[in-house]
C-alpha cells in the first residue's frame, strides 16, 4: 500500500557565476560550486530521536527541510546562503539539529524541527565534512578536509562576526571525513585512504588502522596477464561513509581498488563483486579487535551511506551508481568476506526508479526512507523487504489526476538470476510547476547540474512523499 503526499518547496535565485576571491583560511571556501553539481555525500538525511521528524540537508538547493512524518507535510522550509552545500547532520541531547556546511565553512543549527524554528551558524573551518555530538560534555566535534578536528559546545555562543568558542582544536592528517564518539575516545575517518584514527580524551592519536586487503579471482571476463596469479589484492580506499551499531562496533562503507586491468567492456570499471577494477565494501571494527572484511552486501557503485536501524537488527547500504539501496539483516555484519564473492547477496534491493539516491536513515519505528534529490522525493518503506523468489512486477505508475499532471510510470523486471529484490513501491512524480520538466534549466536537477546563468525564481518543484 502506497500514501502520496505532495508537498512544494520554493526555490531562491541563484547564480553560476564565480564570486571572485574567497575569505582567508578558517571561512567559507573560495572555490565556487562546480556548474556540473555537487558532489554526492551521503548522510543528508536525519531521523530525530522521536521519530517524528526528517531532517533533509538539500546540497543541491542549499536548504534544510524538516517533514513531519505523522502528518506527512513539509513544516519548515529553510534557505541558507548560496554554496552553503549542507551535508553531514547530528542532533543533540536537547533537541537541536546541527548541519556542517561543507562549503560554508560553518556549522548552522536548527534551534528545532518545528515551525518558525531558529536557524543560526558558527563559523568552525575551511570545509567541514563529518559532525558528531557528545552526550556526556555536551559538545559537537567537527572533522574537516583541511585535518582539523574542532570541538564546540552543542548549545551555542557564536562570537561577534561569526566566530566560535571552540573548546578544542587538534590538526590531524588531511583529508578528515566521519567522526563517531566511542566512550571517552573519539573515531575519524580519512575520504581516500580509508584510514581509521582513534584519539583518546587528551586528542592524541593511540591507534590507525585501514580495512584489511581481501582477494578476489580474476575471471568474470576481465583479461589475465601472462603468469599472473588466480587471485589479486583488492585493496581498501575511499571510505564514504562511517557509523556505530548500538552494541559499539564501527561499520564503514567504503570502497576496494581490484588490482587487475581494466576490463574494455560495459561494466569494466566494476561496482560489482567480482567485474571489476572497483568494488563496494563493507569493514566492522569492533572495540579491541583488527578490522574484518565483510562478505559483500552492496552489489553496486559508490556506497555513499548507510544506515543502521536503532534496535541494530537491519542494515541499509546506498549504491548511488546503481541507483538502489541495500537492505539486510545486522547478521551480515558476522559474515566475513572469505575472500570470495557470493552467488547470492545477504541484502535484498530496493530500486524506487527515481534516479540516484543520496541518503538513507531508520525510523523509530524500523521504516528505512531514502531521498532522492532529482525529484526531489522521500521514500518510506516500510515492513519486510521481498524475499529472492517473491519478485512482484508492479507498475509504479498510479492514475492520472490533475494533481498528479507529470505522473511518470514504469515497470521493472527482475535482472537475470534470482537477485533478491523489493517490490517497487507506487510513487508519484510530479513535474516541475512554471517550467519544463524535461528541458533547460527546470529537469529535475537540472539547478545544479545545468551551466546556465540562474536557476529559475519562479515556480515550486513538489516533493512527493510516499509509503510503502
């Protein structure tokens, strides 16, 4: 059963043009947004601790958005400041939401997800990636590209000019990416090495590890050098997304460099497991213990997210490239890697059919929602996923009405083999209000990925919102 609720969200002007030269180190990035887009990040998307609220940082539109998920109605709708680009959010023990500005070189935090909620901002450093919230002192601790770690307090206190009180700065390697506080100690992750630093309560670094380098068989149609041995090293890089099980281990999503050559074929680049010289991976780190490759469970490109459900009994992996997420139960997590790639994921997939996903969360009530930022949509799905032999061809495609005027429909069929996959839930997409939904600056993404001189002032792209 599908619920439809449509809901508009309006657009600032905006304009491709560079600013010129940026602020000095410490502000906003001087490099003005690429005209082909945004980078896609993961972690855009928050469920609060109640449940009743989703939290949406829109990077592509430089927005927060808060839905409220009984009523299923968008309930604040606010702008930031052009190439903001809104990315990692945390909340904190009070009820705060708290978003790094990638490219705003600030935290802004939403006093609430309520209507008429303040919205304020702290300056912290060049390019903030993750953010964590320490409920024991009450701090957000904030990892940046540039190696700073800043911790602030959770509630407040920007200086005159947008300065911060920090509590704390550490310079640590560059290229920073997730932070994830365990106990006492602090877990960051480095974007391309895949690196995991452990600081203890002093900020010093006691420990690195990578995730563990795996084999994999060079068949599957890729060309095999003269001598060469049967199995290559898939080794670990780029580590997209980072969280904690509630029993305390790490899972990080990431992805492994196959050392093969690249295959002169569709597909040779890889995502897949084993057709390529790229795959997506999974590693647990469990307190006290080496890393352990996990059996594969995204079988697609760019694992962006992740998602953990709060009583730690499912697991949701995001393929960007693939256009699906992965859902499987937390006993994959136990299942080691075995240097092997299995005949059938642990996971079964999810395909909405609404172009890349870029972030997934749990609700309190074990639903997974997925955004997609082309529509822009939030999917709901609820109850169990469709078992590997229960594949329902079910259009997507619900009838015509005058509030559904660009209602688009299709009907997948299941890809060879018995790859277990969901059924596609019923959504409704509906077209671009005041200007073409298949051209110029008006399709779908198209205000950040088009070159053109401004995104269009007028007219509201509607969000619809849909169960499942």
């Amino acid at each position: 059963m599908s619920r439809l609720i449509p809901v508009a969200l309006v657009l600032a002007a905006w304009s491709c043009a560079d600013p010129g030269p940026g602020p000095a180190p410490g502000h906003p990035s001087p490099e003005p947004p690429p005209s082909w887009g945004v980078p896609l990040t993961g972690g855009t998307l928050l469920v609060t601790h109640d449940g009743r609220h989703a939290v949406i940082a829109d990077p592509d539109r430089d927005r927060v958005v808060t839905v409220d998920l009984t009523t299923r109605q968008v309930v604040a709708d606010l702008a930031l400041s052009a190439g903001d680009e809104p990315g990692r959010l945390v909340e904190d023990g009070a009820g705060r939401i708290h978003i790094a500005l990638r490219r705003g070189g600030a935290v802004a935090t939403l006093a609430a997800p309520t209507p008429g909620a303040s919205l304020t901002r702290r300056a912290v450093c060049s390019e903030p990636r993750g953010i964590a919230y320490d409920p024991a002192t009450d701090q957000l601790h904030v990892a940046c590209s540039g190696g700073e770690l800043v911790s602030l307090p959770a509630s407040g206190g920007a200086l005159p000019g947008g300065g911060t009180p920090a509590t704390r700065q550490l310079r640590l390697d560059r290229d920073l990416r997730d932070v994830v506080v365990v106990g006492t100690q602090l877990m960051v992750t480095r974007f391309r090495t895949a690196e995991l630093l452990t600081l203890d309560a002093q900020g010093e670094v006691i420990g690195r590890v990578v995730p563990p380098v795996v084999k994999r068989e060079v068949g599957a149609g890729l060309p095999v050098a003269p001598g060469s041995e049967p199995l290559v090293d898939a080794v670990p890089a780029v580590a997209w997304r980072m969280l904690a099980t509630p029993d305390g281990r790490l899972v990080i999503a990431h992805q492994r460099q196959v050392q093969t050559q690249l295959g002169m074929f569709p597909g040779g680049y890889g995502g897949s497991c084993p057709s390529g010289i790229v795959e997506s991976a999974v590693t647990v780190v469990s307190p006290g213990a080496a890393p352990v490759a996990v059996a594969p469970i995204a079988i697609g490109a760019l694992p962006i997210d992740l998602a953990i459900s709060r009583d730690g009994a499912q697991i949701a992996v995001l393929s960007a490239g693939n256009h699906h997420v992965a859902l499987a139960p937390a006993a994959a997590l136990s299942a080691p890697d075995g240097n092997r790639c299995p005949s059938e994921p642990a996971a079964a997939w999810i395909d909405d059919q609404l172009g890349a996903p870029s972030s997934v969360a749990f609700g309190s009530d074990g639903a997974l929602l997925v955004y997609y930022p082309e529509v822009p949509a939030i999917v709901v799905h609820s109850g169990p996923p469709a078992a590997a032999s229960a594949w329902r061809r079910r259009s997507s495609c619900p009838a015509r009405s005058a509030t559904t005027p660009a209602a688009r429909c299709s009907t997948r069929r299941p890809s060879s083999g018995s790859r277990a996959r969901r059924a596609i839930p019923r959504v409704v997409t509906t077209g671009w209000s005041g200007t073409s939904p298949s051209s110029g600056c008006g399709a779908r993404r198209a205000w950040a990925v088009t070159s053109c001189a401004a995104r269009p002032t007028t007219g509201a792209p509607t969000w619809p919102i849909s169960t499942s």
